[in-house]
C-alpha cells in the first residue's frame, strides 16, 4: 500500500476514536475507503476470493473479540490473533480459484444466516455513548499512534497479494480503540458487511468496463444498500 493508503487509515482511525455511537463507529468503519484505494493504486480486480474476503473481516473481528473479552488476551495480543485468522484464510483463497457467482451466494447464505442466529439470540442492546473506549492519550499523541500502526499494518499487507483489498487495516487499530464493546460493534459490522459485499459485486461487473465507471458503481450499491439496513423499518400500525 501506498502513502496515501496509511493517511487514509490514520483518518478513518481517527475519525472512529472520536465517536461515540458505536453504531455510527460500525457504519464509519464499513465504508469502503481501503478497499477503493487498495483498488486504485494496487492493480488488483475483484473476484470470488475478495467477496470472500469481507468473511475474512469479521472472522477478524469475532476473533478479537473473543481472545480479548473472553480469554482476557490483551488487545495487541488479539489483534494479533485476528490477523492470524485473515491470513490464513486469505492464504488459502489465493491458492484457489473460486467462482465469483459460487463466492457470492456462499457469503449471502453466510451473511442471512448470520442475521437469523443473531436475531434469535439478541438481547436488548443499549448503544454506548459514554465514550469508554477512548485510550485516554491527548489526540494529537493518540494520532501519532495511529500512524505509526498504520504503517505497521500496511507492511504486513504488501504480502497478501490480491486480498489486501479486504485486509482490516484500520480493523487493527479500530479493534484498540472499540476494545470495550467489540461484540457490538462486531455485531454491527457483520450486518453493515452486506454493503461491502454489494460494494464488490457492482465492482466486479463492471470493472471490465473502466475502474472509474467501477468505482461508481461500487460506492452508488454500497450507498443503496447501506441506507437500506439502517432505515427505520417499522410495522404500520392495524
């Protein structure tokens, strides 16, 4: 990844550790920034293993929360665990060719799987407007932090190839500042994941065309479909 790339993550980073919702901090967090500039400057098209690829981001996630709200890992040491896991599968996906269309309804069955089981276990969630992840440091040391991972992580995905269109970069450092309720932001994020997938379907079909013309169509589906999951869907009264 670029310069600019690591600009573009210490913003997006930044941006989420000033925000309280953690809901709105999901929603921030799922546009497709990275992705378009992965897109941009790394050369790499959209196929299966990408789509697959916004799997990979929330296995991520499920695994940072696990390993450190569960296991009580320290948040480095689960960030470390969660880029384990995208690694893996990502090595996996690059040394197998799957089908767009096989890789798309795959992660769609995945995905309303996942909200079905989610609905059939939730619990009433009370959205954190305290600010409690906040790491406590002045901001403009907390934006040198930033930084500093963000080219960590940059260096870490020059080696995945065509998957670091989806590697989480700012997720790392995400992962650090939402670090007191990441099963719900994990939770909000899986849901805002259907964007991204149709981010990268309207890519896919028409990135033969131009990237520009790509690029458009991606963020005009993902826009779509984000407004759609967040719309207040209220039964009209009988």
């Amino acid at each position: 990844m670029t310069f600019s790339a690591v600009l573009l993550v210490t913003a997006v980073v930044g941006a989420v550790s000033v925000i309280r919702s953690v809901r709105l901090r999901a929603l921030v967090y799922s546009l497709p920034l990275p992705m378009t500039l992965a897109l941009v400057t790394t050369g790499y098209g959209v196929d299966g293993a990408q789509v697959l690829g916004v799997l990979g981001l929330n296995l991520f996630f499920v695994t940072v929360a696990l390993t450190h709200q569960r296991l009580r890992w320290h948040i480095l040491l689960a960030d470390g665990a969660g880029i384990g896991v995208y690694v893996v599968l990502s090595a996996g996906l690059v040394a197998v060719d799957v089908p767009f269309e096989v890789a798309l309804a795959g992660t769609l069955v995945l995905w309303v799987a996942g909200m079905l089981l989610r609905r059939r276990r939730a619990r009433p969630v009370t959205v954190t407007t305290d600010g409690s992840a906040s790491t406590g440091l002045p901001v403009p040391l907390k934006l040198v932090v930033i930084f500093v991972g963000a080219i960590l992580t940059a260096l870490l995905g020059a080696v995945l190839r065509a998957m670091v269109v989806t590697f989480p970069y700012s997720g790392v450092l995400v992962a650090v500042e939402a670090r007191r309720q990441l099963f719900e932001f994990t939770a909000h994020f899986a849901r805002n994941s259907l964007a991204l997938v149709a981010f990268l379907t309207a890519y896919h079909y028409v990135q033969d065309v131009s990237t520009a013309g790509a690029l458009g169509a991606g963020w005009a589906a993902f826009a779509v479909v984000a407004a759609a999951l967040h719309l207040p869907w209220r039964p009209r009264a009988a």
